[in-house]
C-alpha cells in the first residue's frame, strides 16, 4: 500500500504541475495556467493527426505559399488554427502572431481581450512531415502593454527578457511538451492511453558535458569567416562532440537540452533570405533562448544575447547559436575575432 501511495504522487500531470506553480504566486489570477493548458490541449490535437498523418488527406502541401515565401503543408493549416481556436476564445489574449500569417491575429469581436499576447510556429519543421520525421510546435507568452481593447504592435515586438513564459511540443516516437514559466525547465510525456501530458523530466538543465553539435553544413561555404572557424574548432580541436542535424529546430534544440552540446545557424551570405539569419527571432529563437537560459545555456546570434534583441518587425530574421553556455561564448569569441 505504501509503495502505491508513494507511486501516485509521483505522478504529476501538466495541469497539477502549472497549478502547483500558480500556487506560488499569490497574487497569480490563474489566467496564465489556463493558457498553458490551452496550448498542451492543442498539442494534444495536432499531436493526434500527425501520428494520424498516413491514414488521413492531411500529408503534403496546399499549393499555397506563406509569408515566410515557404509552401504551407496541410498539417501547417490544421495546426495553426486548432491553436487560434483554443486560445483566442478565452479572454485571455489580446492578440496572437503567427508564423503562417503576415500580420496580427486578432481576438474574434465577439470575444473578450485579455491580458497576454501568444505568439508560435504552430508547426516548425513542417518539410520533414511527409517523411515521418520529427516535427514541432514553438509557442511565447508576454504581458500585454496596451492597457485595454485590442492588441497592438506594441505588445507584440517585445524582447525575450520580457518574457513570461516559452515551450515548445515535440511530435515523434512520443509526444512531449517542455516549459519554463521562469522557475526552471519540466518536461512531460503524452500518455496516449489517457490523453494526459505527465511529469517526465523535472527541473531540466544542460548537461555541461556536451553530446552533439548541430548544423546544417551544406550551406558552410557561405558562412563568416567567424562561423567557419567556431565549426573546424568543434570538428578538430579534439572536442567530444559528434554533430547531428535533423532539420527540424524543435527537435535540434530538444536534443541540445537534453544532451547537451551546441545547435547553431548561422547567417549564409550569398542566401537572399538566410543572409540576416534563417530562424525568427520572435516566435523561434527567443522562446528557446528563454528556455536555454532558464535550464542553465546561453543563446547568442553571435555578437550579443539573443533575449536582449529589440524586434523591429514580427517575422524578423536572426542567426542563432545555443546551447552550453562554454560553447556559444567560444562561437562569440570567434565571430568577434573573424567577422
């Protein structure tokens, strides 16, 4: 009996370990612990049709093109708006960016607003969809600054320092969600079985011992001086690290966290669109940089922290270099050394 006692309080589901959080704070209204969960209950959606994905129409592209200038995916679609609808009915939001849409999602006027601003890529690594390969969702809270009525540019071009909380979902073998709500890092485990995410991986932090560099260096040739000699310092300086890539930054990252290491992409200068850097800063870098830093790394776009970066525009490119902090500082030493 005492063994079974001591099992089921070990079991920890997304909404106990939120609530829990909330418990922290008096002064919390509980308004951030009912958009978290919204966002784990459309994980849990999108997490359904991707695993869905062979059996259903919802593989390939819709013959659209973002305003990233990428084709959409039909899952892309289906992602983005199983999160719009969840959130954006609540009250809790006054706006919402997307990465699959050009300007500012307003709250629907039959809703009310409320007092934080949402923005996410509803479903990161979308080319790797047809291929079975692991795919994610990156999502960012911030406080609205508008004091009412609908949200404003100006709640949404904020820097990562101003964040009140970052996660992403990683769809593959198992689903998992990781947050951080600025009290360090959980993960959790979808329990297909009862629909529920549970407490996996406590307290994460960056292994200081590094596993893995990861990057894509098909596109080495065109990077800096700087990035170039930061990668043959990785390769050849009898470093530990093995590098793996899998093209889905969610996933990267994931491992990155777990294994420790260095995920960089660096800016690729005879690319038109990669020449400022290919990630976005607002609803990919800085959410993860949030993350790093609240389970001990550090992320750099090479020359200053990414959380202190200013966004001039919602869809705003950056280079990004993340993970132990040892690492990205030595990519920074570099890059100031080499350019």
């Amino acid at each position: 009996m005492t063994n079974h006692n001591h099992a089921a309080r070990r079991l920890t589901t997304i909404e106990q370990h939120i609530l829990d959080e909330q418990h922290s704070f008096p002064a919390a209204s509980g308004t951030l612990t009912g958009l978290l969960y919204d966002v784990a209950l459309a994980g849990k959606i999108i997490a359904a049709q991707t695993t869905r994905a062979g059996l259903v129409e919802i593989l390939g592209r819709t013959g659209e093109i973002n305003v990233q200038g990428e084709r959409v995916m039909k899952l892309d679609v289906l992602a983005d708006e199983a999160i719009y609808t969840l959130t954006s009915r609540t009250g809790r939001l006054a706006a919402l960016v997307s990465e699959e849409h050009a300007d500012i999602l307003p709250i629907p006027p039959q809703f009310p607003t409320g007092k934080y601003v949402l923005v996410y890529d509803p479903l990161d690594g979308s080319s790797n969809i047809d291929f079975n390969v692991s795919i994610g969702t990156i999502f960012a809270i911030y406080q609205r600054k508008s004091a009412a009525g609908p949200g404003a540019l100006e709640d949404c071009l904020r820097m990562g320092r101003e964040l009140v909380a970052a996660g992403y979902i990683v769809y593959s073998a198992s689903t998992m969600l990781v947050y951080s709500a600025g009290h360090g890092v959980h993960g959790f485990t979808l329990d297909p079985n009862i629909g529920e995410f549970l407490m996996t991986h406590p307290d994460i932090c960056i292994p200081e011992q590094g596993g893995y560099y990861s990057a894509d260096r098909g596109h080495e040739d065109h990077w800096s001086a700087g990035a170039r000699r930061f990668t043959a310092y990785l390769h050849n300086s009898g470093s530990v690290l093995s590098q793996r890539y899998v093209g889905s930054l969610a996933a990267d990252f994931h491992r990155t966290l777990l294994s420790g290491g260095v995920f960089y992409y660096p800016a690729v200068n005879n690319d038109p669109v990669r020449s400022q850097g290919k990630l976005r800063l607002l609803y990919e870098a800085a959410p993860f940089a949030f993350i790093a830093e609240q389970a001990g790394g550090y992320a750099s776009d090479g020359r200053r922290a990414i959380l202190d970066i200013q966004p001039t525009s919602l869809h705003q490119r950056t280079p990004l270099f993340i993970g132990n902090r040892r690492l990205v500082e030595k990519a920074e030493e570099f890059i100031q050394a080499y350019g």
